[in-house]
C-alpha cells in the first residue's frame, strides 16, 4: 500500500482522547478539500518516532504531528533517525491538541482545520534547529534523543513528573498550574554547575534550569522570549535560589517574559552546554520526562524543515 503524499501522526489518547476525534476530522476536511492526506494512530509511547522514521525514509512528502508537545517530540526523534537523504527533502508539520501545546505559540501557528489546511498548501518550509542532549535515562543508562522546543531540570522535571502521574482531565494550561502548585512548594533548590562552549562557566543553587530552542513552556509561561529557532544557539536561563513565595510572586513576570531582569536569573547563549546536580535533578524535554542529569546539549542548526 503507498503512501499518501501527507500523512498525521496522531496520539490518540492526548488531550483525554480528543486528540483522535480532531484527527479523525482533520482528515475528513483535508481530503474533502483535494489533499492526499491520511493518518496513523500511535498505539503507545515511542510509537510515533517509529512511525515518523518510516514515513520519511519511505519518501512521505509532509509528516504532521497530531497531538501534544509528547507527540511532537516523538515525531522530531523519528525524523532525525531517519537517514539524511530522506531528511533534506522531507518537511514536518504541526495540529498540536494535547496537555501541553507550547511550540505552537514560538512559530504563532494554530490547529484550526482551515489554517492548516493553508499552510499544507502552500507548501512552505522553514530550516529550524534542533537540540541533542545526552543525559541518563530513568533507568540509569546512558541515553541521547533530541528536542525542538526546550529542555529543563530541576523543578520543572518535577512538575512534569507530578502531571504526568495524575489526571490531566483539567487540560493543559490547568492541569500544569494544578503541578506547580502541588510540587514548586515543597521543592528543594539544586547546586548545578555548566559550561558552555565559548568557555563561560557558572554554578550556583538553582530552581530551575531551561536549554530553550522555542520560547513557551508549561502551558503558556515564556521563560526564553528572545529565543529564535534558527539562529544556531540556545537561550539558556537559569532562576536562581528562590523560595515558592518569591516564585509565586514573580508568576506573572514568567508569563510575560520579563523575569530576566530578576537579578537571580541568569541569561547566557551558547550553541553547547554540559550541566552537573549536586542531587540529580530530573529531566524534561519538550514537557516529557526523560532521565536526569549530568547533561550535554548541542544545537544542531537547521536540521528540520518545518511547514509554516
């Protein structure tokens, strides 16, 4: 059986099933509109990296992650493992329905059917970076996976880890808020250290520490608002030795983005940067929780082409 030129790949537990309903009707619309478009459902974790490897090494034109920023993840990994001829010709596209939809805002895409429909039209892509980091698994083994929109340990893995242990029936944005204001209270600060490629070195306790390719994360918070994602570097924010009061205070500065001008957030730049914990601070990539720390992160510049 071939192919069609476009095909989703559709998570369809995300977003409390809703993800598969919206699948479902996304390729009613498209096909009804003329485009050669099909979907694959996942049917568990890591499927849809499977699925996108296959797709693009078997000369699939346009790959669509349907679902949250899990599935996007998912599909960026599979890409990647696919083999470089297939990847230059290759593009990805983004429906993003799920707990956690923060790349869409970076590149102020929606999943309405009809914008989507536009934009798999045209045809469009854009080069963007994407971030490798090698950590430790949450099985203690060596492991290495990429990320296109941001990568974080400490509280923030946390948080992850409280969400994805609970209901997320409130939705993303909710579902989130209900983490931080469950776990950020009782959290202890880490001591990390990092290095970054051009030699500058810091360590310091910290709440948090974000490797940012896109802007958003947590359902809607801008912890990197100057972060581009093909200009070949990381925006790297460390929040310092805060307490949940002071956090809490500082919420809406996060929001907006201008929490870089507490003096206890530091702002670096780096396309590399090697981080240690003094406790092991767990990992995040695009709001999964993968392992933990010490970590490596390179950006790979303008390897995906990305449908805009």
């Amino acid at each position: 059986m071939v192919d069609p030129a476009i095909v989703g790949i559709a998570n369809p537990f995300a977003a409390n099933r809703s993800a598969g309903r919206y699948a479902r009707r996304l390729e009613r619309f498209l096909r009804n509109a003329g485009l050669d478009y099909g979907t694959r459902f996942t049917k568990g974790p890591l499927d849809a990296t499977r699925i996108a490897r296959e797709l693009v090494d078997g000369g699939v034109q346009i790959v669509a992650s349907i679902g949250g920023d899990g599935t996007l993840n998912e599909v960026v990994n599979g890409f990647k493992r696919a083999s470089e001829r297939a990847r230059k010709t290759a593009r990805l596209a983004i429906a993003q329905v799920g707990t956690g939809t923060d790349f869409s805002p970076t590149v102020q895409q929606t999943s309405k059917p009809r914008e989507t429909h536009q934009r798999l039209r045209r045809g469009r892509h854009r080069p963007i970076d994407v971030g490798l980091v090698e950590y430790t698994n949450l099985r203690g083994e060596p492991e290495t996976r990429y990320f296109v929109n941001i990568a974080e340990f400490g509280s923030g893995g946390a948080v992850v880890e409280k969400v994805n242990r609970t209901t997320k029936v409130f939705g993303g944005k909710v579902s989130l808020l209900l983490g931080i204001l469950t776990t950020m209270p009782r959290y202890r600060n880490k001591r990390v250290e990092w290095r970054l490629e051009e030699g500058d070195s810091g360590a310091g306790t910290v709440n948090n520490f974000v490797v940012a390719n896109g802007r958003y994360f947590g359902g809607g918070l801008l912890p990197a608002p100057r972060a581009e994602l093909d200009d070949g570097l990381f925006d790297i924010v460390a929040i310092g030795d805060l307490d949940w009061r002071t956090i809490r205070k500082h919420l809406k500065d996060l929001r907006r983005g201008t929490h870089l001008a507490i003096p206890q957030v530091t702002f670096r730049r780096s396309s590399e940067v090697f981080t240690t914990s003094s406790a092991h601070a767990l990992l995040d990539l695009d709001g999964e929780l993968v392992g933990r720390d010490p970590t490596r992160f390179v950006c790979v510049p303008k390897a995906l082409n990305l449908v805009v």
